[in-house]
C-alpha cells in the first residue's frame, strides 16, 4: 500500500495535470521518522551520531533491503544530528568560526 495514487497506478491519466505533489512510499516506512528521532537523541547525549545504533537495527529489521538505502538513511540521521547540533552550539556563541575557517582552508588540496 502506498500514500498516493502514481504513474504505476493502472488508472493513473498521465495527460492529466497533477492535483498533488506524488510521493510513493510504502507506509510500513513511516515509522523510521520516529527511530530516526529516538537514535538521534541518544547519540547526541553520547556523543555520537547514532549511526552505529541504526544500522545493525535497519540490518536486522530489513534484511533483504539494498544495503546502500540502509546507509543512506543512517546517514542522513547523522546529518540531521550533527546540523542540529551545530545550530545549537552557535546560537550559544560556543563556536570558534576563526578557527573553523584555518581549519577548513587547511583541508583544500
């Protein structure tokens, strides 16, 4: 089951213009938010992304699943993370931006 009728749909009119933005996702997904959320607040208070937890649970949960959406989706929980955290820190002025820029020039090949 799916959230949207889309061009897989036998019925779907592809002549007609679009009433929605069609986002096919199997529901069975949705909860993945919500671990998402849950893993990302335990990393933050150990300090870590939360990757390592993530994982082996999708691995587990999802087997047969293509081992690079699996890490994908870890992925973007650690940005998520990581972005949070960084807004964070610099709404409290705890940023070293002086430093952060030698750091980032150091880097250029």
């Amino acid at each position: 089951m799916t959230t949207c009728a889309c061009a897989a749909d036998p019925g779907f009119n592809n002549d007609a213009p679009p009433k929605a933005l069609c986002i096919e996702m199997p529901l069975v997904y949705l909860w993945l938010f919500p671990l998402g959320v849950a893993i990302g607040a335990f990393g933050t208070l150990i300090g870590a992304g939360g990757g390592f937890i993530l994982v082996p649970i999708l691995l587990i949960l999802y087997p047969y699943e293509n081992t690079e959406l699996i890490t994908s989706m870890s992925l973007a929980v650690v940005f998520f993370n990581a972005a949070s955290g960084s807004f964070a820190y610099s709404r409290m002025k705890r940023v070293d931006y002086k430093s952060g820029i030698v750091f980032a020039a150091a880097t250029i090949p």
